[in-house]
C-alpha cells in the first residue's frame, strides 16, 4: 500500500514551519530596518548577522548528537518555545538606549537554537515519510519556506512601517507559540537509551560513528556533501553578490528592478521545488551531476549579455532569465541532495548527518560570497570575465562528477 505524503504528522510539521519560517523572516527583517534607522548603517547589520552564524557552525554536530539521541518533537517544541520568549523577552526590553546590544544578544541566541533545529526538523522527515515521498516532503518544505521568504518580507516591512519594531516582534512571538503548539501534537516514535553515559562519551561515540559510517560505509554521502559544498560556492556568490552588483552597479538599474528580480527568483525557488516534487524517483543518483551541468549551462547567457551591443535593459532580462534558470536548478539540487542522503543514513545517524550538511553549507557560502565579492569589484568594466569561467568550471564539475556518483542502476534512492 502506497503511503500518503499529507499524514497528520506532516501536516503538523510543515504547518509549524510556516509559522515559524514567516515569523522568522518578518523578524529579521523589522530588525534590519530598524538597526538601519538607528545607527544609518546597513553594514552594521550585516556584520552583526555574520557573527551571530559563528555558533550555529560550531554547535549544529552538537545539534545534530541532540537530534538522534532526544525525542525530536520535544524538541522542536521546546526550542521555538524558547526563540518565542527570547524575542518576546527582548521586545519588552527595548528602550532607545541599549537596542543595538539586545539585538545582537538576540541574534546570538536565536543563531544557538537554530544550530539545535535544523538537524532535528531535517531529521523528521524520513521519519515520517518513507520512499519517493521522501524527495516530495523536503519539496513541500521548501515551496513553504520560499513562499514565506516571498509574502513576509514584504508584509513584515509594511508593519514595521505602520506600527515600529515592537509589534512586529510581538507577532514574530505569536508565530513561534503557534509552532510549538502545532508541534505538539505530532507523534513520533522515541526510545529512551537504555544507559546513562557521560556527555563527552557520547559525544566522542556518535561523533565517531557517523564519520565513520559516511567515510567508509557510505562514501556516496561524502560525495554528495562534497557536491552540495560546491554549488554553494559558486551559485551563492554569483547570485547573492553577483545580481545585486550587476543590477544597481553595472546595469546602473533602480531598487524597483532589483526588487522585482528578487521576487522572481523567490518564484522561480517555488517551481524548482515543484519540479522536484513533480520527478520524483526520476530523480537518480546520477542526477545531482546532471544537475550542476545544467546549472553551468544557465549562467552561460548571464555572461554573454554583458559581450552583446544591447541595452541595459535587454541585459536585465538576459539576466533575470538565467538567474531564474539557475535557482530552479539549485532548488532541484538541494532537494535531490537533502533527500539522497536522508535515504541513505539510519534513523539513529541522520540527526548527525543533516548537521554536517547544515555545517558545511554555513561555511562555503559566506566564503563564495567574499570570493566573488572581490571578483566582481577587481572586474568591473568586464564581469563576463567571472560569469563565463564560473560557468564552464561548474558544467565540467557536474560533467566529471558523473565518473565518481554511484551508477544509476545501483538504485540510490531505493528505500
């Protein structure tokens, strides 16, 4: 018998990160615009955002150990009940005077318990799924967090504008007690360890289990990290950098057309997780190498635009049809990838495993976006110079990347 993807456990965990995905992102960005507002600086921001990532790099393997060792449920409700009375905590603190410290001591906090969340809610999935729905669970997640990342932000903003900072964040509380109490009720299967052991001991074992399970059992996981890590390089520092600084820099453009092109390629998130959903088991092992090739093949008209006598306007479209091309892509990749490796990991190793995906992911793309940061600004007047070696390095990638996957008939993703 064929199992359900809507179960009532799922329902409740997607109906949770709905809540939660938008009061996050309605959060962040009340904040932003208020740090902006006080202190007339958007780097500010930004650096503080860049530090509070430090702890969730460093402490999601921990998070990762929690998540295969605890009830997941329990956990889930106790970290959004926490960020809810962290932010709730920090609105009824506000004055004028310290903002700028509360915010940060803020971002901290919600940074720890996010490297604790993460691993846990990715590990819920092939708990409660199994199969090809597997792959069409982590595609609805995904069309749930880009459809928050398309509404919040703009309802966040119109908020922030008509009631400040602390309203908004009285709401962003609501949306986490939401969560927790949807969380609540989902059932998972749980066995308390039967010994008591140190925590350092198993920390050392688990630690050592799971690299040992990825390094020699299953050295396909290894592989797909290795991929995952490198379309985050690039695709992260030519789309995060690379489409703002072409548009209001090089195309000499308004924030109207940057914020359009933004809107479409939250749209363009959206159909690539369809389209996961959509394929299905016709996503192959072999089908992450596919992907990056395609992913250098849409990169290829961003390139060639800025070598055409058009105008910028025309470069525009060129633009936003290839980025949008590129993160339909990416969002095929990421689900394929999520999904391949929760397929092949034990109910007692994903927590583990999901971590050191979210750790490696959390490191290479803030080193691609400096990366690229530096190529766009040392070429300027010829920025066809990064977007077409970046795309032939990354089609080779995917092409060579063929010769090391496992072959397609080895059924990667049979359950």
């Amino acid at each position: 018998m064929t199992q359900k993807l809507f179960t009532p456990n799922f329902i409740l965990l997607i109906l949770g990160q709905l809540t939660s995905l938008f009061g996050n992102f309605i959060l962040k960005l009340a904040l932003s615009m208020y740090v902006l507002d006080i202190t007339g600086s958007a780097a500010v921001f930004a650096s503080i955002l860049s530090l509070a990532v430090i702890p969730t790099i460093l402490l999601s393997p921990f998070g990762g150990i929690l998540a295969d060792r605890a009830d997941r449920r329990n956990i889930m409700v106790v970290l959004d009940t926490l960020t809810g009375i962290s932010v709730l905590g920090t609105a009824l603190l506000l004055s004028g005077k310290n903002d700028l410290a509360l915010i940060s001591i803020l971002l901290i906090i919600l940074s720890i318990l996010g490297a604790f969340e993460t691993p846990t809610v990715q590990a819920c999935i092939p708990t409660m799924l199994q199969g090809d729905n597997i792959i069409r669970g982590n595609a609805v997640v995904n069309q749930i967090a880009s459809l928050s990342y398309l509404t919040a932000p703009m309802l966040g903003g119109v908020f922030y504008t008509m009631f400040g900072l602390q309203p908004v964040m009285y709401a962003s509380v609501g949306c986490f007690i939401v969560t927790a109490a949807f969380e609540c009720f989902i059932r998972l299967d749980y066995q308390r360890p039967a010994r008591k052991e140190k925590i350092l001991t198993i920390v050392r074992q688990d630690f050592t289990e799971s690299m040992r399970y990825i390094i020699k059992e299953q050295t396909s996981i290894v592989k797909m990290l290795l991929l995952t890590a490198i379309s985050r390089f690039f695709v992260m520092g030519i789309l995060l950098v690379g489409l703002p600084f072409l548009i209001r820099t090089v195309l000499m453009l308004n924030a109207g057309y940057y914020g359009a092109a933004e809107s479409t390629l939250a749209i363009a998130t959206i159909v690539g997780s369809i389209l996961a959903g959509l394929l299905g088991t016709r996503l192959q092992s072999h089908s992450p190498s596919v992907l990056l090739t395609l992913l250098g093949i849409f990169m290829l008209p961003a390139g060639i635009a800025f070598l055409l006598p058009v105008s910028p306007l025309i470069r525009y479209g060129i633009i936003l049809v290839s980025f949008c091309g590129m993160q339909i892509v990416i969002s095929i990749f990421s689900i394929a990838a999520v999904s391949l490796i929760q397929q092949r990991t034990p109910n007692h190793l994903i927590g583990k495993v999901m971590a050191y995906t979210s750790t490696i992911t959390l490191c290479v793309q803030p080193m691609g976006q400096m990366v690229y940061g530096f190529l766009f600004d040392r070429f300027h007047n010829t920025v066809y110079l990064v977007l077409l070696p970046t795309a032939v390095i990354i089609g080779a990638i995917g092409l060579s990347a063929t010769k090391f996957l496992p072959a397609p008939e080895s059924d990667f993703y049979a359950q």
